[in-house]
C-alpha cells in the first residue's frame, strides 16, 4: 500500500473478526515499529505481544475495570452523534478487549513509572509506525492508554520489570464485517496551521 493511502484511510479499529493474526505479519509490524526515530537513537522501546487467551482475559478485564472507574460509558450518549458513536465504540472495545486477535503492549524501558510528555515522546513513533504497518496489511488497530489506572497490577501479571512503563495497549486484528478503514474525516490544514504567528493564515 502508498504510504499516503495509508495515513488516509487509516482509522481506530475497535471491533475484529476472531482470525488468528499470522505471526509473519505481527513480526512485520514489529520491525515497521522499531525503525522510528527516537532522542538520541535509545530506541527505548520493548514490545509485549499477549497471544494467550487466559493472558489477554486477564489484562481485558483490567482494561474493563480502568473503563468502569474513569466513567467513560455514559459518553456514548452524547448528543453530538459524532461523539456518541466513538465512544458506543470504545465503550464496546472495553467489554471485548480480552477477545482481540492480539494486544501488543508498548513498552517504554528506564523509566520506572517517570513517563512525561518530553521523557515518553520517543515511544509514539514506534507505535504510529506499528499502526500504519498493520494498516498495510489490512489489519486494524488503536491506540489505548486507560489500562495504565492498574498499571502496577498488569506489570506484576505479566512479570514486566520495575523501571518499564507500558505507555499503550494496542489490540490488533482484522477488522470484522461491516468495519471498514478510512478514508477519515478531519478538520483542514487551514484551521490547525498557522505561519509565523499564531492565528495568521498559513499559505
């Protein structure tokens, strides 16, 4: 796939067929993810990919638990339907993230729960890169973050060390019937772009 088809059609993905993900393609996508550019080329990333379903049980029903405490829910009643219908989406991802295909834990090594804003940034290439490489190959993915409320306990189920910090949780998978990729509806350049001063038109 054209890397531009792929950054405009590329979408959330919160629903998957029950396929099994080939482990060629998930190798694929991990080495898609480790040639992101990161500060002083650390690559401090780690990947954790859960195939077990007793393991992606456990950890969907802490994401649950996450989704539950934050109060999320009732936001797929917003009366802006746009709104409704992503959060009726990830409020469905939250009862069913244990049944993904895969979940693939984004790691951020030497960092012992210190993960800021400047200190993480590294990580979110190598996660974009694996997004858009799943993308490729038609699988479907998102990025989640709400797992890390029981980070403690996650860490301790699946024996990730002291000083690494799981920055996201990914499930990935095929999209299921009457799920489709993009392409996606997004506010113009023209209103988030300025030139040389905020709010000055950018040419």
């Amino acid at each position: 796939m054209e890397l531009f088809e792929a950054l405009h059609t590329q979408r959330a993905i919160r629903r998957f067929k029950p396929d099994p993900v080939p482990d060629d393609l998930v190798r694929r996508v991990l080495d898609a993810a480790i040639r992101a550019p990161s500060g002083g080329n650390s690559q401090p990333w780690s990947f954790l990919v859960l195939k077990d379903a007793e393991v992606k049980r456990q950890v969907g029903a802490f994401y649950k638990r996450a989704w539950d405490h934050a109060g999320l829910s009732p936001l797929a009643n917003d009366p802006d339907p746009s709104r409704a219908r992503v959060y009726s989406s990830a409020t469905f991802l939250s009862e069913r993230m244990g049944e993904a295909p895969l979940l693939i834990l984004v790691c951020l090594r030497g960092r012992g729960g210190q993960v800021s804003v400047t200190s993480g940034s590294s990580i979110y290439p190598a996660a974009q890169n694996l997004m858009l490489a799943a993308r490729g190959l038609g699988l479907g993915t998102v990025l989640t973050t709400v797992h890390r409320r029981y980070e403690a306990e996650i860490k301790a189920l699946l024996g990730i060390p002291e000083d690494v910090d799981t920055v996201a949780l990914v499930p990935m998978g095929y999209p299921a019937e009457g799920v489709r990729f993009g392409p996606t509806s997004r506010r113009p350049v023209e209103e988030v772009a300025f030139q040389d001063r905020w709010g000055q038109a950018f040419l």
